[in-house]
C-alpha cells in the first residue's frame, strides 16, 4: 500500500540555521515525491516536485529537497532558515504508475522558526 | 500562472440545508479537479477526483449522494454539501492538475464550511 510518513508533528529551529523537514515514503512503483506548504489562513502552495532526474530538487522559497531511493526519504531542507518559513509543510506522494494522479499526504510537519 | 480560486471562502448555513462551492481554474484548463477536507490540525483526506465531462471518483467513505461533484467544464467544478449536518463543518479545499500528464496540483485557498 502506498503510503507517506513525516515522523515529526513539530520542527523548531532557530533563525539562520539549517532546516530539515522529515519524510518517508512507501509505493510500489517509480515515486513522484512533492512537497506543499500551507501558510496561516492561505491555500496550499507548491513547493517542489521529484519525478526523475537530479536527486537533488530545488524549489521555491529556497527549499531544496533530496531524493534518496535506498532510504525511501525526500527530506526538505534550507540552508537559513527565516521566521516567515513557519507554516505547516506537507509531503506527498504518487505512484508514477497511477492514471489518476491522486497523491498519498503525509500528515504535516509543523515548522516554527523563532528570531 | 495557474491560479486556483473557490467561492465562497466561508459559509454559515443552517442544518438541513445545502451548500455549493466553486473551484475554479483562473488562467489553465484544467482536466482534473479535487475535492480535499481538511479537519484542524490534520492533513487532508481526499474526498474525490473529477475529470471534465466525467462522473467524479469517490474514495471509500465519501457519501457520493451527500457531495455532489459536478465537473462541467475544464475551469469549474462544485461541490454540493446536500442537507448539511454539524458533523460536515470542516474545510474544503479543491486542487486542479494542468493537464494529464501533468502531476503538480494547484490549491485553491479553502472554503470554510460552518453548519449551524
């Protein structure tokens, strides 16, 4: 069964450090890994997006995320981190086998950012 | 580009009555639209997908008879809440991919659902 788990419910790091937002995942076939974030009051934004090539995926915002076939993870990260990235992030995930292009959510990582 | 908008962004309305939200894709085609709720501090359940022209796909659990999903062109759908009860109060989100083939969703920013 597919499936997607980010381990943390809470991430708290200080202004001008790294970040690193957790997720693994669990599909039959070639994973399509994305990653949202929903800010206070607003719809979910997408961030970035996996389907082949480079592991190493670079989005908005200054997120990148990696993709590590042997660990099942497509962890995000950011080199500084700024108070304005504290929102809710969700990682998502397709099987590239799947014609209804619906996406498994994990259950979201909340990420607070203090100055 | 690819801006996804719903109407209302927050509704009040009494038990027993119905409800329609509007997804609409403001500036692409969309060929399949979906229908999220959100429930505080949880991640969302995908309540179906709808493809233009198509009858929607319900998930296990999603009452098709209570949600109505109409996909009637490739830049609108609505979801009917019919009979509404406390129990449907929650957030709707709706989410609508380019094209097939395409896998990137775009969301709309949510409508907040209120049953009295």
């Amino acid at each position: 069964a597919q499936s997607v788990a980010q381990p943390e419910d809470q991430v708290n790091v200080a202004e001008g450090n790294p970040l690193t937002v957790k997720c693994t995942y669990s599909v039959s076939g070639n994973p399509y890994l994305f990653w949202y974030v929903q800010y206070p009051n607003r719809g979910l934004q997408f961030l970035l997006k996996y389907i082949t090539g480079d592991n190493l995926v670079k989005g908005s915002y200054g997120f990148e995320a990696e993709f590590n076939k042997s660990q099942t993870s497509f962890h995000l990260k950011k080199p500084s981190a700024l108070v304005s990235d504290s929102a809710l992030y969700f990682c998502a995930v397709r099987d590239g086998k799947d014609s209804n292009y619906q996406l498994i959510w994990g259950a979201g990582t909340k990420l607070i950012i203090k100055p | 580009g690819a801006v996804v908008s719903q109407h209302p962004s927050w509704v009040i309305c009494k038990s027993g009555t119905s409800v329609k939200i509007e997804c609409r894709s403001l500036d692409f085609q969309a060929t399949t639209m979906f229908w999220y709720r959100q429930f505080p501090k949880q991640s969302l359940m995908l309540m179906a997908t709808s493809n233009e022209g198509s009858k929607a796909t319900y998930e296990q659990g999603v009452e098709k008879d209570k949600f109505l999903i109409n996909h009637a062109s490739l830049t609108l759908s609505t979801l009917t809440v019919t009979s509404a009860h406390p129990e449907d109060s929650s957030f709707y989100i709706c989410s609508a991919s380019l094209r097939q083939g395409t896998d990137t969703q775009y969301f709309g920013p949510g409508t907040r659902l209120t049953v009295l």
